[in-house]
C-alpha cells in the first residue's frame, strides 16, 4: 500500500463538467454559428442533444449529492487500497474534521489502530457476496475516540468497483446498554435471562445472591436443572416444563406471582422465591425468542406463615376475618 495520495473521486465531488466537454461545447457552438462546413441544421440539433444530456448529467450528480449528503449517518467511498475517495457531510460532523483532510488519505486517518492488511478480510467478505460488518473505535479531530459500527459493501461505478461504508455511531447504544446493566446490579431482585429452550443466558448481581452462587460464577453450570429440587406452594415437585418461564415461552404470556421451593440437592438448603415470567418477541415475532424471570426471596415470609398455620393447629384456635367491603366474616374450621 503506497503512500497516501489524493485522488479524483468516482463523480462525487462538488466540482462542474469537466473542461474537456466544456471546451467541445464552445467549438460545436462556435461551428454553428459560423455555418462552414457543415449542415447547420443538423450541428443545431446534435448541439442541443448534448445540452439535454449535459443538463441531465448535471441532475443525476445534484441527485446524487442530495441523497448521499442526507444520510444521517457518515458515509465514505473508499478504493480497494482503503483510500477514502468522498465523505459526506455527516462525516464531517462526526469526525469533525474539513473534508479536505479526510479525502484522499487511507482509512487510517479515522482509525489508526487498524493493522496494514485490514482490506484484505474486507475484500474477501465483500467478493464472496456479503457485506462486511465490524465494530471499531473511530477518531475525532481532536484525537477522541467513539465506537462506530461499519457496514460496508461493494458498488460498480461503470468499469470500477468501490466500497461504500456506513458507520454508525454506538455512543448512545453503549451508554443505555451501561446503564442497563447498572440497573440490573442494583436491583435487588433476582433477574435471569433464559433462551427460546430454557437454557440460561445470564443473570443479575442479585441473582446470584439468591440462589446462593458465587458472584462471578458461572451461572449456566450452577443453574442446572438436575441440581436442584423445584416445588410448588402445596410442596409437591414441580417438572421443568411447570416452571413459569417455559410457561410464558409455551404461552407467550406473562406469569406473574408464582410461589415456588427451590432446593438444592448439594447444599440441602430452601430457599422459597416469588417469580415472574416475562416472554420477549423479536419485532414482528409470533413467539418468543427469549423469557426474562424477575424474583425476590420469601423465606422467611413463607416459614412464619407456616409456623402460624402450625400454632394454630397444636392450640386449636380459630381465626376469623372481617372483609368490611364485603360485609363478610370468615371464620376458620378448627
């Protein structure tokens, strides 16, 4: 790769008709009006044929530019070197920098940390028919970096072929995708994050706090299912496929509010958990992709109900219960 050099972009510069058509404009014109050696009729009409096309050359560039400036997002045409032949306004915006530094340097002016052979896998993706995808840190003017996603892809201009490359500024996605995550260590309710077949994707801070899994450990190996015995609010056990999260996957509903036992065969320990299952869809989806469980832990709610219920039986004392909205009283059997 030589060294960087300016080089005429493929027509999508600001500049008018080349001098060349220009000048063969201004001697057909001239021959016309001079009316020697040729049928007059016929250079007036061939005349105004280059007018028209002149004319409409000049609209597809300005389309051209209009369309290619619109893009809200930078937009550059490189070479196969990696030169950057055009830029459009966005670019200049984002990297903020003139046009004229960017234009005619190689891709490493706005990532100087891509190696030497970076084409190469580009150019391999792009002639094999597919459009190249990476996610870089792009440089400002004033040497500040900000994440991009590049989707680049092959274009014919005529006999040439250039590279079209879109980034797309991921400052804003990475800034909701910390702050999601901040919100999710804070919480303290347990989240876990399941697949379309139940297998566990990850889970929150809290999460593993509750189920008694080291912070850092690997939740998908300590969430295995033959690991633990699952009861429902009766304590009779529960099958996999009862659990609320493959519910909601089955039904694509949510199930809220279930009171469940989870024991753990290894460490013998209780631990009773109020869940709620949430499906997600994919946009246009008919059936979920994945379930969220949202959970808190109710131990020592469900165990003082229990010894409540278990006084009452050994002392044999009734409860009653006055519903004022109802203007009922329930009594308990003894």
């Amino acid at each position: 790769m030589g060294p960087d050099r300016p080089e005429k972009s493929p027509e999508h510069t600001d500049a008018g008709p080349a001098v060349g058509e220009a000048g063969l404009l201004a001697r057909l014109e001239a021959l016309v009006a001079a009316g020697e050696g040729a049928d007059p009729a016929l250079l007036g009409a061939l005349l105004a044929e280059l007018r028209q096309l002149r004319g409409e050359a000049e609209r597809q560039r300005r389309r051209y530019l209009n369309l290619f400036n619109a893009v809200p997002d930078p937009v550059s045409i490189l070479d196969q070197e990696g030169r950057i032949l055009d830029l459009n306004r966005a670019g200049e915006r984002a990297y903020q920098r003139p046009r004229e530094e960017i234009v005619g340097k190689l891709v490493h002016v706005l990532n100087p940390d891509l190696p030497p052979d970076h084409m190469g896998p580009v150019l391999e993706a792009l002639h094999g028919g597919d459009t190249y995808v990476v996610e870089v840190n792009n440089q400002r003017g004033d040497d500040s970096r900000f994440p991009v996603e590049v989707h680049s892809a092959l274009f014919h201009d005529g006999p040439h072929q250039y590279i079209i490359a879109v980034a797309r500024d991921l400052s804003r996605r990475r800034e909701a995708e910390q702050n999601y995550r901040d919100l999710l260590d804070a919480m303290d309710k347990g989240v876990v994050f399941q697949g379309a077949d139940g297998s566990i994707l990850s889970a929150n801070a809290a999460a593993h706090r509750l189920l008694g899994i080291p912070e850092g450990g690997d939740i998908v190996q300590d969430l295995r299912w033959q690991d633990w015995l699952v009861v429902d609010h009766r304590g009779w056990p529960i099958g996999f496929h009862e659990m609320p999260p493959m519910r909601a996957l089955a039904s694509g509903r949510i199930v809220e509010s279930t009171l469940l036992g989870l024991y753990h065969l290894g460490r013998r320990q209780l631990t009773w958990v109020s869940a709620t299952s949430v499906p997600q869809f994919r946009p246009g989806a008919e059936r979920p992709h994945q379930v969220i469980s949202l959970f808190s832990d109710v131990t020592e709610l469900k165990r003082d109900s229990a010894l409540f219920l278990r006084t009452q039986a050994l002392a044999r004392i009734g409860g009653w219960e006055w519903d004022g909205g109802r203007q009922r009283l329930y009594l308990r059997k003894l």
